[in-house]
C-alpha cells in the first residue's frame, strides 16, 4: 500500500504542470490545505481524479495499482518519472495491458441514433381507411455496431415507435435487427435479421430473416434465402444482378415468395391463400447525368387472375426521377424526386413507399404519382415532404397522401 500523502510530493518534485487550475475540486481539500497547490495541479493536469464522489480521500491508503496509474497518467502528461517508472515496472506494464483492452473495447462497439418523426394527411376514397400509414408517429432507433475481428462485424437496432393519436396501447419497443456481416472467400455475406432491398423498393424494402451472399464489383450477383417479416409469405429467396457501363446502370432479378400463410392480402380469401406462390421477375436501367437521374424498371409476377379473383394485370413499370439530394452532414442541401407507377398485382410485396398505402392495392395493382422534396435544415435534421396521388387499377378507387418527415441522427 501506498498513501496519497506521497503523491502529494512526488507531484512537486515532479514539477507537473497545467495551463490553468481548476476550482477547488475536493470538499476534503481547502484551500488552506498544506497540499491544496499540488492536489488542484494534479487535478488540473489530469493525472488524479480522486474517489468520484468528490473527495480526494488523501489519508486512505491506495493500492500499487492505483499509484502505478497516476504515475502513467504523469508519464503521458511529459512528466520525467523515470526512478518511479523503475520502481512500479511490473504495475505499469500490467496496468497498460489492461487499459489497452479497455481502449479497444470501447472503439470496438458504437452507438449511434436516429429519432423521426412522421405526420401524414389523406384524402380521396380511401380517406377514412387506417391502412399502415404512419399519420401521426414518433420513432427512436438506436444502431449498436460492434467490430467481431478484421473481416466480421456485428448489428443491431433497437427500436420504439410511439403512434403520438392512440389513446391505449401506443408505444412498442423491440429488437428488430440483428445480423452480422463478413467475407468468405471473395464473397461479402450477411446473416440475421436485416433490411433486404428488392427490385430499388419497389418489390421489397423492409426487415427480413434471411442468409445473402454478393460477389463481384463493377458487376455484382447477389443470392439469398430467408423470411420476409409480416407480409404473409413463410419464405422468400432469390438472385440479383446490377453492372454499369459509364454512366448507365443495368439490374435484372428473379425473387419468389413462398408458403403463402392463411390470411394473406394477396388473395380474395384466406382459405385460397395458403399454400400460394408468387414468383417477381424484374429487370431496369438507371443513366446518371451527373446532379440528374433517369430510371425505368419492369416487373411482372407469375400470380394468375384466377388465383387474384379481380381480373387484375399482373405486370407493370416505374418511372423514376431524381435532382441532387438532401445531404445530413450539409445544411442547405436539397433534393427532388418524382416517380410515376403501373405495377400490376403481385408485383410489390413490401413497397418502399410506405408514406402512401399501397396495401390498399394488393389484389389488384395500381397506378399513379409521387413527388417528394428533402432539405437539410440543419446538420443531421433532414425534413421529407412527400405527395402521393394513386388508384387501384381495377376498383380505381384514388387516394391523395401529403406526408411529412423530420428525421435527426446522432
């Protein structure tokens, strides 16, 4: 053991020093203290810290750990220790090995967060229609990252949704990813619970369970196989290739959904649900003009009329326009969108679009617009002012969707 009183005056014979002293930083030291100009030199130099109740304990006896760590704080400060560096060799080198473990840890995991908030207005047919809108809502993700070793790493999102209009039962807090992402060989692979991104969105944009492998780099193929989560479906798989050629970007996709569950949106009744499949080619082109790209993409579902029951086309395109874009870590950026749909039933299973209800459309299609514009207003605060205009291709029942984000990373 060792006493803080001897630290006292190694401090003065050391001659460490600091730009300013602090305010008396102990309640056990006064200002009238023998010791008061070497414990708020130390302080303000950083090299003690006391109890962490604010008191510096000076007649309590400390471990040679305790002292080692002083002694390595004053050595980083430029301190010439070296007799006291001699005489606590073996703590020090024991005492390093464990705060470079410590250091490491600490970079090894991160947190960052996201916290939106939503509102959205509707109008036409389908007004008074809840759908899965998000009209008035408040969500909070936390992102936890952590590094496995050089090639793997770890990810999960913890997430809270509070519907801000919902009298009971307003709030939910879960787990919804959780996956980890490597290499094997050439190929990058991803395992867990992840977002999956299908034919630009407009197939599949949301979480799954799932195992995917992609290979290549300026031509890359992407496989995998999994769950999609709450669409009804028991499992979904399948392949996708994208390469460019200068300024144009080519995809093409197959995707099939399987072991449609009972009470599935994409048939007339549950019972002629089960069992169903639904197999989603897809193939599209994007030329970047530089601050302007133009796009167009082709889908069709195998689904037949017979098993839709609405005598609803099965195939279908977008048109896609965007203009720069909004840019969290740049205030005053902006960006402007505009798409034109006719997707056919069959072909959009968890549609990007999910400001506007396009669930309203399953069994039979629709067709419409939507604009949107994103400003930074400031860093890490992006707002999203969307509109939707879309009708069902066989029932033409039209819904008018305004929709509002304000979304802030940390």
């Amino acid at each position: 053991m060792v006493k803080k009183s001897l630290v006292l005056a190694m401090a003065m014979a050391l001659g460490v020093t600091a730009s300013a002293y602090a305010a008396n930083p102990f309640s056990d030291v006064p200002a009238g203290h023998w010791a008061y100009d070497s414990v708020n030199k130390l302080a303000a130099a950083g090299i003690v810290d006391g109890n962490g109740n604010g008191t510096f304990g000076g007649d309590r006896l400390m471990t040679r750990y305790e002292m080692a760590q002083i002694v390595a704080k004053a050595m980083a400060k430029g301190a010439n220790l070296d007799r006291l560096a001699a005489e606590f060799a073996d703590e020090l080198d024991s005492l390093g090995v464990r705060v470079a473990a410590l250091e490491k840890k600490s970079d090894n995991v991160k947190i960052t967060g996201q916290i939106r908030y939503e509102y959205a207005g509707r109008d036409g047919d389908l007004k008074k229609t809840k759908g899965s809108i998000a009209q008035n809502r408040l969500r909070t993700r936390l992102f936890v990252n952590g590094q496995i070793n050089e090639d793997w790493t770890y990810t999960a999102r913890i997430q809270n949704d509070q519907k801000l209009k919902d009298d009971v039962g307003n709030e939910d807090t879960w787990l919804n990813q959780a996956y980890v992402t490597g290499k094997l060989g050439g190929m990058k692979v991803i395992a867990g619970k992840a977002d999956q991104y299908l034919a630009e969105g407009n197939l599949y944009d949301d979480t799954a369970e799932l195992v995917g492998m992609t290979y290549g780099k300026d031509v890359k193929i992407n496989a995998y196989y999994g769950k999609p989560t709450d669409y009804g479906y028991d499992k979904f798989y399948g392949a996708n290739l994208t390469g460019k050629i200068g300024r144009l970007t080519l995809a093409a996709g197959y995707d099939k959904f399987e072991d449609a569950l009972a009470g599935s949106k994409w048939f007339s009744t549950p019972s002629a649900s089960v069992g169903k499949d639904n197999a989603v080619w897809n193939a599209g082109a994007n030329y970047n003009f530089g601050d302007f790209i133009l796009g167009a993409m082709y889908l069709r579902s195998d689904v037949s009329s017979e098993e839709l029951k609405t005598g609803a086309d099965t195939d279908g395109f977008v048109i896609s326009a965007s203009y720069k874009g909004a840019k969290a870590s740049k205030q005053g950026s902006w960006g402007l969108w505009g798409r034109y749909y006719d997707q056919g039933a069959g072909t959009f299973v968890a549609h990007t679009m999910k400001s506007a209800d396009w669930s309203d459309f399953m069994n039979e299609g629709f067709k419409g617009y939507g604009v949107g514009v994103t400003y930074t207003l400031a860093k890490n605060m992006v707002y999203n002012l969307d509109y939707y205009d879309l009708e069902g291709k066989v029932s033409s029942q039209n819904s008018q969707v305004l929709w509002n984000r304000l979304q802030i990373t940390f």
